[in-house]
C-alpha cells in the first residue's frame, strides 16, 4: 500500500488507520516532500523513526519517486 502525506497532521490523524489496514506480511510505503530550498518539511526520515520506534513498526527502506516526494517502506518488527 502507499499514501501520501504532505504534513505531520495527516500523518498523525491516519497513521494508525493505515498500519492497521496493513495485512500480515504485508508493507507500507509512506510518501512525503522532500525538505524545500529552506532544509524544511514536516515530514521526515528521522519524525517517521521517532514515531516508529513507539509502535511494533520500523523503516525499513526508502526510495526517491522524484525531485518532490520521498516514500519510505514500513513493516513489522
């Protein structure tokens, strides 16, 4: 499965909603903006690993789709 979500707000009203959607076995991708010219996003690499580390979830890969998003692959622990 892979949603995009653009801020943390989103990410935190449906993050629970989507891991709970993923079958067993199964994997999530996450897919944010990159950082802008400024280094800014809301979403990123380090705020999905703090969020991770509270649940029985963990990164596990990450990719570029192109010059404006990011996803990062979640699974299991």
């Amino acid at each position: 499965m892979l949603t995009f979500v653009q801020d943390q707000n989103l990410l935190n009203q449906e993050i629970e909603r989507l891991l709970g959607s993923v079958r067993e076995g199964g994997q999530l991708w996450l897919a944010y903006p990159r950082k802008n010219r400024n280094g800014v996003s809301e979403v990123d690499r380090e705020y999905l690993k703090i969020y991770l580390n509270r649940t029985n979830w963990q990164a596990a890969r990450m990719t570029s789709l192109n010059e404006k998003w990011v996803a990062v692959m979640v699974k299991r622990k």
